[in-house]
C-alpha cells in the first residue's frame, strides 16, 4: 500500500502476521482483542515454543482457535 507508505515487503510481512496465531499468556485476561496488544506470548497456537527454530504452518481455518490471537494483535507487532 503504497498510499500508506508500505512497500510490498511491509503488506508481506503483515498478511504473514495476521495469520500467525500464538497462543495468549492469560486468556482471561486478553478476552477481548481491545487487551491483546499488551499480550507477550511464547507460544505458536499449536504449542510449540516462539523462541524455536521452526513455526508452524500458518493458521487459515475461519474460526480462530481457542485462547489465540494473531501474531499481528500483540505487543510482538512493533518488531
């Protein structure tokens, strides 16, 4: 988005972004997307560790899954 000033790589990196799922710390308290900015998560949604050498394969299903937000929606988004 060029009007925005994105360039391909940034639009890229966002779609990738918002289809990475992690799993939320405290899901009670990151309830509404309003509080998963401040979230700092560990975990992809399929469990495995953040920090690891490989992510698991981007989540497309409709439906997020339970106590999961995008990667795009935490605090994590300012990287």
């Amino acid at each position: 988005d060029e009007a925005g000033g994105d360039t391909r790589e940034d639009c890229l990196n966002k779609m990738i972004a918002k289809s990475a799922f992690v799993q939320l710390p405290s899901p009670r308290i990151h309830s509404t997307l309003e509080h998963t900015e401040q979230a700092v998560p560990t975990h992809w949604y399929d469990g495995s560790p953040i920090s690891g050498d490989n992510a698991p394969s981007l989540h497309t299903d409709w439906d997020w899954p339970q106590g999961c937000c995008p990667y795009y929606r935490t605090s994590f988004k300012k990287r």
